[in-house]
C-alpha cells in the first residue's frame, strides 16, 4: 500500500456482507472495450502468473458487456470472461463494476482491484481499491 493511505479495514458496507460496487475509470489513457477490470492477489501484477493460481484467487471483466446484458447498470466480475460473448463495444449503460459474486467465492487474503489495458497481452494500468477477505467477510480499505 501507498505511504499515507488509511490501511484498517472497514466494516463490512452492507449487513449482508457486500461491497459497494467499484467505479469504472474513465480517464485512462488508450482505454479499450477489450480492457479489463479485475480482482488480483494484493502481491502479484503480472498477469501471466495470476492466471496460473486457482480461480478462488482472481477474476475479471472485460469492460465491454456480455451481449445477453448490454443494458445492464453493472458489470459483473466473472461473467463477461469470453470477449466472444461480449458486445464488443463499451458498455453505455454499466457504469460500475460489481465483484460481490466473485468474492463470495474467493479465498481468504489481501487483494486489489485494479484496471488492466489489452495491448497484445494485458498490462496493469491502475489499482482502483484495497480489499481484504477475513473468515469469508470481505473489508474494503478506505481511500
């Protein structure tokens, strides 16, 4: 984490244990339909090695919508993982990212959300928020 950034977790934000959703970015350089928004172990960028741990550890969406769910206000980590069944196109309607699904089956440990760009392979760009997993509860950082 960054020097100064407030590193005790909240409370859970909702009492059923979600996390609000995360914004996605809008002012990212070269920003693609292609680009991903995902959930990563706190201690590894590259990529490459994070698809080589287990799917409970990572997830992601492309930031343009599966073509089932165009109009949707969210996208969902997870479900839009095949850039086939993706529109293909940015999403107009999504605004935000909503890993809740993803995080009820991760396991516990510190992770980051982050926006990764597509140029040939996909290349860490920003992290968006600090979360950690604790006996299945998630936390999210303050900013």
């Amino acid at each position: 984490m960054e020097e100064g950034v407030n590193t005790e977790p909240t409370e859970p934000a909702h009492t059923n244990q979600q996390l609000p959703p995360i914004v996605i970015p809008t002012d990212v350089p070269n920003r693609r339909p292609g680009d991903i928004v995902a959930i990563t172990p706190a201690n590894e960028k590259d990529w490459k090695l994070i698809k080589e741990r287990p799917r409970t550890q990572w997830g992601y969406t492309y930031l343009a919508p599966l073509t089932t769910k165009q109009d949707a206000d969210a996208l969902i980590i997870d479900e839009a993982t095949t850039w086939d069944r993706t529109t293909k196109q940015w999403a107009t309607s999504a605004k935000v990212v909503d890993l809740n699904a993803k995080i009820a089956k991760m396991d516990d440990g510190q992770y980051e959300i982050r926006y990764y760009q597509c140029s040939g392979t996909w290349q860490w760009r920003r992290t968006l928020k600090a979360i950690s997993i604790i006996k299945g509860v998630p936390h999210m950082f303050q900013d």
